[in-house]
C-alpha cells in the first residue's frame, strides 16, 4: 500500500489514479491526521509526501517516522512545488529516499515509485515463508495456517501477529512491541487490543491455541515442540 498526503485535490487524485491503474495500491490523504490514523490501521510499503501541509508540514512528518520504530524504515518520497536546493538537502537530510519537484510528469513518478520499492525489496533480509510448530504451520506468502490438520482462516491482524510470534519462537514479546510491530504505535495501558486479538487467535487455533503462552504482566510468547 502506497499513501499519498497531498493537500491539493486535483494532484492527489491524479496521482492515486495513475498508481492504481498501474497495479499498485494507493490511497490519498489531505491532512496529516488522517495519514496518522490510517497508519494505526495499516502501515504503507512507501510515502508519497508534500512539504507545504496544513496541521503539520512535510519535514516534520518525515522526522516522525523516521523516530518511530516500526515506521522509520519506509520509504519517502517527497514531493513539493519547493526546487530550491535548501529543500531538496532538508528533505534529504532528514531521512527522505528521493525528492520529486512540482510540476512533475505522471510516468516520471510512477518510474520513481517502482525503482525505490525495488531496491526497498532487495535490501529487505530474506524472510522465513514456512513456520512450524507442533500441529501447527504457516505459510507466510500463501497467507496459510493450518492446525491440527484443518485451514484457519485468520484477519491480517492476526495474522502477521502470529508470524511475529513464530519468528521470534521461544521469546517474550511485550504488548507494547506486539502493539508497535503490528499496529505502528505504541502501547496505551488503557488499551486492550493485542490482548483481544491473542484471544481470538487462540480461539481460532483451537487446541493449537495451547502454543501462545501468556507470561503475566509482560505479554506473549510462542513455543511448544517441533
């Protein structure tokens, strides 16, 4: 998922069109508090970011998820009506992958989106498609689990959450980190999601519910015999 904060209606919709017709999925937004919120729900693969916004500016928004752990690692594109050199080096600067000055051709972009998500992809450590524990296995790329020999059908939630845990196999992960790996924010001590979704999960798993432990006052951990 590409996100898109372009306060601009015309360019926006020009952009997540042109993304979209192009087999890429993108969704835009004109404030920065609206890309917050759906960064809570999912996390995108790259930004596509103006400078010039109204709540907060560009700058400020690439800092912020360049201090965040589970967002500091996502591509950005910058992109401005600014071509002076003192924006380009800020932008640069402050963690951004590539700088697209305005006016800008749709093609040119579209190239650019796809160079940088190769090169995200090839830098990315090769990830373990297959986990297995006891009676239960995932298969991370066909989005997979079966337990106890029948398939489960499971949320993206909970989903990735059960791959973090299986590939962190034998370690205690705290809500928090569950919280921020999966979700992309950090833990409020009010906030019962990650207990939920663990509940749910093991309810789906049925009797292979028995490999996430609960280490109390902590969080999680998966275990159980190979």
């Amino acid at each position: 998922m590409i996100y898109l904060v372009e306060d601009d209606n015309s360019i926006r919709e020009l952009v997540a069109y042109t993304l979209n017709t192009a087999g890429l999925s993108a969704e835009g937004f004109d404030r920065p508090s609206l890309f917050w919120e759906a960064c809570k729900k999912e996390l995108p693969d790259l930004v596509l970011l103006d400078i010039m916004l109204p709540e907060e500016d560009g700058i400020q928004i690439l800092q912020k998820l360049r201090q965040t752990e589970a967002m500091k690692k996502i591509p950005v594109i910058m992109l401005t009506a600014k071509a002076s050199e003192y924006d380009k080096v800020m932008g640069l600067d402050s963690g951004a992958d590539d700088y697209v000055s305005k006016p800008f051709g749709m093609m040119e972009l579209l190239a650019r989106v796809k160079a940088l998500l190769r090169r995200t992809e090839e830098l990315r450590p090769a990830v373990q498609n297959i986990y297995q524990i006891g009676d239960l296995s995932v298969h991370r790329e066909r989005h997979e689990v079966i337990a106890c020999g029948a398939a489960v059908v499971l949320t993206k939630k909970e989903f990735d959450m059960l791959c973090y845990l299986m590939e962190n196999r034998g370690m205690v992960l705290t809500r928090d980190q569950l919280l921020n790996k999966i979700w992309g924010y950090d833990f409020d001590g009010e906030n019962r999601t990650v207990d939920v979704h663990i509940r749910t999960l093991r309810q789906k798993l049925g009797e292979c519910g028995k490999y996430i432990e609960t280490i109390r006052g902590i969080g999680y951990k998966i275990g159980g015999n190979a």
